[in-house]
DNA sequence: GATGAATGAGTGTTCATTCAT
DNA sequence: GATGAATGAACACTCATTCAT
C-alpha cells in the first residue's frame, strides 16, 4: 500500500501525482479483479472482495470504473492487447510463411504459459451468454483481424483452402488451450505444442 | 390433460399415475431449464423464470429437485447418460480399430448436433470455477473412462505414443465443438469432421 | 396403520365405521402434533412432518383440522381436558381441607410425569405470544376456575390473605414443572413435591 | 443528525467517527429486535419488521449481524450479561449470608422490573426447543456458575441439603418471574418478593 | 374418506451501487 | 482522492393450504 495518506500539512498534489495515484489504483483494482475472476468466476466474485484484494474501499472502485461489468471490460481490453503484440509481430514479421507460423505459435504458448489468468477469463467468457454479449463487439474485432490474417498467411503457405485450414488450426489451438486451462501443469503442453508444429513442417 | 377419468368415488390417483405425472413434470422443469441455463447462463437463470418456461409454479420445482445446483446436477447427469449411449457402442463394437474411432467420431458429432443445449451448457460448466467444483465428481469418472478407452485403441492403432494421441485427438474434437458451440449454423461442423476423420484413415 | 382400502367390493362403510376411522385419524394426528410440537416447537413443526408421523397424507389433516393453529387449539384443549380430571376430583372431593391439597398436589405431579409432552406445550405457548393470543380464551377459562377453587380451599384451611397463598403456590408449582420440563429425569422432582407438602402440612 | 461538519476535503470519517456510527446502528437494531422479539415471538418476528422499527434497511441489519439467529445471539448474551451484574455484586459481596440472599433477591427483583423485555425473552426461549439448542452453550455456562454460587450459599447459611434448596429457590424465583411476564404489572410482584424473602430470614 | 401434486405469498439473505463525509 | 455506512431491488427457497382425482 503506497503512502497515500497523512499529508495534512503537505501542498496539494499536482496532476501528475494524482495521475500517477490514479494508474496506480486501477492497476491493482484490475489486477486484483483478474485474478478473482478467473479463480472463482465472474459471478461469484464480489466486488466487496476485489476491494479487499486490491487494498482500496468499496466506494473507490466506482471512482474508477463504472462497475463491475465496466472493470471486466477494462480487463478483458488489457488482455487482448498484451495477446496482440507477440501474436501480430510474429505474423507481421518478415521471414517466410512457414517461420511466420511457428513464430505465432511459439508466441502464443508462451503468453498462454505466462498469463494463465487471462487466458482462464477469456475462455470462461467465452461460454457465458450473459456476460459474453457485452464483451462481443470487442472479441469479434480481434477475431476479424486475426482470422484474416491467418487466412493471408496460409495462402501464402500454399493450402488451396486456406479458410478451413484456419478453422482447423483454430480448433487445434483452442482444444489445446481449454485443456491447459482446465488442468494446467498436469498438461503436456510443450508436446502438444510440438504436435501442432509439427503439421506445418 | 387428455382424459380425466370421473369417477364417482373419487378416489385418489393410482401410484402409477402419479409417477407419470411426477415425470412429466420433472421432465418438463429440466427441458426449460436446460434451455435456460445453455441460452443465458447458470447464474442469469433465474428459478422464476424457469419454472415459468416449464408452465409451473416456482414451488413445485422444489417438490422435484433439491434446489437451483441440484437440477443443474440432474441436467447435466442426463446429458452424459446420453452422450454415453453413441460414443460407448462405437468404442466397444466389434471392428476393426480404424473403423472404432471413425464411428466413434461420427457419433459424437452427431450427438453434438442435436444435442447443441446439453453441450453448450456442459461446456460452459467446463469454465466456470465455482459451478463446476459441485460437478467434478460427475465429470471425473467418465473423463477417466474414456482417456482409458482411448488409450487402449490407439495403442491398437498402432500409435507408440497413444496418452499424447489421446491428448491431441481430444484437444481436436474440443476445438471444434467449441468454436460450433459458439457460431452454431455459421460453422463448417462437417468440413471439421472429414478433417478429423483425415488423420486417422 | 389400519387397513382402509382395498376394498373395492365392500358395501359402503357404515355411519359408525366412518366415525371410527374419523376418530382414529383425528387421535393420531393429534398425537404425532403433540409430540411433535413439544419436541420441534409450534413454528418448526411442519405439517407435513405431522402428517407423515400420524401415517396419512397432508390434504387429510385439512379433512379433520380447518388448519394447524385449529389443530394446536385441539391438543391445548385435549390437555386441559385431562389435567382437570384429576385436579377436580382432588379439590372437589370430600376430605379435610389440609387432604385436598395434598391430593391435589398429588394428582398435578403424576399428570406431569406421564405426560410431559402437554406439559410442555403447554409451558411452550405459555410464552409465545404470538401463538398465545389464540389460545388465550382457553387458558383464561380453566384458570379463573383453578384460582377460584384454590382461593376457596386456602380460606378453608384457615390462610388469612388465600389470594397472596395462591399466588405463591401457584409460583412454586410453575416454577417445580418448568423446571421439569427443561431438565426431565435429571430433575429432582419427587424431592421437590415433598418439599411443597410440606408447607402445607 | 445533529451536526454535519463541512469540511471542504470531504475526507472520509475517522475510524471514531465510525466506530460511533456502528455503536449507534447496532444498538438500535438489538433494542428494535429484542423489544419485538419479546412482544410478537422469534418466529413471528420478521426481519423487516426489525430494520423498520430501528429506522433502517433490511441490508445494514447484516452489516451487523451475521443473519436473524446471530442478532437473537447477540441480544441474549446483553441480557445475561446485564443480568450478571447485580447478582453476583450481591452474591460476591461481603456481607453475612443472609444479608447475601436478601441482596440478591432484591437486585434480581429490581432487574426484572426493568428489563421486562429481555426477561420476556429470555423465558421463551427456554421453552423454544429449536431456538433454544442454538443458545444453549450461553445459558448452560452461566447457569453452572449461578448454581455453584448458590450451594456455596446455602452451605453458609447452614442448610443441611444446599443442593435440594437451591433447586426450590430457583424453582419459586423462575415460577414468580413467568407468572409476572405473563401478568405484568397485575400481578403482585412485590408481594411475592417479600414471600420469598420471608423463607430465608 | 384419502391422496399428494400443485400453488404462491411470504421470508431471510445477498450484493452492486450510492453518497455523506 | 478515499472511505465505508447505508440502501433496496432481487432472488432462492419454504410451507401452509387447496383441489382434482
């Protein structure tokens, strides 16, 4: 817990300080907020405790996002974005297709290995109708681009059907990463990894 | 309410009808609420509602089944009972393994298909830490019985490392009732299926 | 459980028939209410734990009952009922004044020890007020009776103020049996009636 | 809501501040419950009923206590605390035992007309079989200490049987006290002290 | 007389959200 | 910025009572 508080004599904290507090706050809320969604489920985590989690009042929360559903979105935005940058790097780097698609792989068993959390709330999301509407339109952008990515990248590869051949690679990667999910380090992840490889040697 | 038998006497109902009437209820109670928890989640289902879409009265549902978890526990029984049914026949038949495990798809995803509620909610569950702890039991027994029907039929196949086989067939198959689950008529179910189907002819 | 079906062929039950089967029905109802009630309490006794404790069905309560408050009233006045027997006879018998009070004390401590679930009850409701108020008219009546006979005797046995005497006798009956109540066979009870004689001997 | 203290930080109130406002809250709601729960019956109490007449929502009421059996709880153990004071002052004190006795019946007298309520209480719920499991451990553990420090008593005092006397004193004291709750003010309560006392001068 | 399926008003409890400080 | 007391709508569940058979 920062020093926040016990400054009466002090001058009034400038913008930037208050800026810094601020990033400071959300971080931890959001953090916090990640790590008890994905543990117990968006459902039954409380806000009271992700208050509690995060060091911060119930009350404060709402001073940073408009609610429980509006942190999960702030949540579900940070995850995606951390997904992109190894994932579009990979694909948007410049060696020959089939580097390209082992990069991506690569890349993302890696961030699948070292944000376990975020992955566990993606997924869980991804099942449930009530909460997941609220979250499609940013899911559907991501999946948009990717898939044509992909789509591009197999093309490239030389599969005559490139669409299906994204649809199966899709599911590969999925299946593997539910599975992960659900009994992490009793999962053989890096031999599945090679098994996926494998296919687009 | 076909034929109401008027006799003068008035006597009570027979234990036969009123087992009928006892399952019908029951059965009807477990359809809405099936409907229900795979359309807009365990938690955003409401009793009232699914007692409404059962055409009762919310008490009734209790004369039934223990409480909101409890009928979750009978659906989600029901759907592995059936899924059993196909999937056991293909796996114990008497063919040759390259036949087995070709039944076995075909019947799983056939099963999928008309069955789209009872997998859409058991996957679902499959995410959703705090429901799915009161459903381990239930999962983990058939979970283990399959792996080892698995097992013992790619080792027929001739598979040296049939556990990873197991790990990647199942990754596959999960995939892909995944993404289905979620873009239901828009997704290639049967494209999916010859891909699958490809690896092991 | 009284063989009461079956009997298809049989001519109509007679007029008698049918008022024994009533009263057998309405004693064991009453008598799985009593015990029940005494054991449970009034509010955490349900009905349907009475019925099925008395061997019938719920809806046949409501033949014999207009409901559980008329139910309890029923047993209240069973009891009272059987408490006067003994106590009337005593009070009203034809002995010295100083040989009434001693059969009386007499006759209230056996009723007590053999039946302990009216006693009970009876205590119970004694401070329940939400129940009491219906049954207040009952136990009004019986104690104007008891008060007027007992300040009758204490005159006879010469007391100058009997009204202060029944008072206090009547302290330390209620105080004796509730006692009782709470301790059962741990409590010293003949003991204690001995003591009360004596005061009066 | 006496004085709002503008202070233009709108800083948050100190912990005294709350500590205060939690004190305030708790103790209307005890008072509010215990004046209800003695009038209307546990049961028959409803907890709306409560957190209306102490000026609240039914939400704050489990801000403070852990639900309706907590909060009887908590009344129970004021009462007996409450209750303690007088008693063992008189008992504890250091004065010969007569004078003891005389004390104590006096200081048991005073409380009981000025705690109508609790009393009122706490006699029902001697008698509620389910209510009372749930206190048992409080009142069992004051009771062994009443009861000791009783025998020791009637030791001094130089009867030959302590246990027996303080079974009947108990037994006239219970006795009196239900017949006052029952009556209240009818009933000539100061009379009957005098009665008592009369048996140990 | 007898049954038990069905009802639905009523209750304790939860928890996201607000707001005075 | 920060607090946490307070709110109240919402919900799961209970159970006395009804009524078709």
């Amino acid at each position: 817990m920062i020093e926040r508080s016990f400054n009466k004599k002090m001058s009034p904290r400038s913008k930037e300080q208050n800026e810094v507090i601020r990033q400071q706050s959300m971080t931890s809320i959001k953090e916090a907020a990640l790590e008890m969604f994905a543990k117990y489920g968006y459902h039954s985590t409380k806000i009271s405790q992700i208050a509690k989690e995060a060091g911060i009042s119930n009350g404060l929360l709402y001073n940073y996002f408009g609610g429980k559903e509006e942190l999960l979105r702030a949540i579900v935005k940070d995850a995606m974005d951390q997904n992109d940058a190894g994932w579009l790097m990979a694909l948007q780097s410049d060696v020959p297709p089939k580097e390209k698609i082992t990069l991506a792989v690569e890349a993302t068993f890696e961030n699948i290995k070292s944000n376990v959390h975020y992955w566990k709330l993606l997924s869980a999301l991804a099942f449930q109708p009530d909460v997941q509407k609220s979250m499609e339109d940013l899911v559907m952008a991501k999946k948009e681009l990717y898939i044509n990515l992909l789509i591009e990248l197999f093309q490239e590869m030389g599969y005559a059907e490139p669409e299906r051949e994204v649809f199966y690679f899709g599911a590969i990667l999925d299946g593997i990463f539910l599975h992960y999910m659900n009994m992490q380090d009793a999962y053989p992840l890096d031999m599945m990894k090679d098994m996926v490889l494998q296919r687009y040697r």
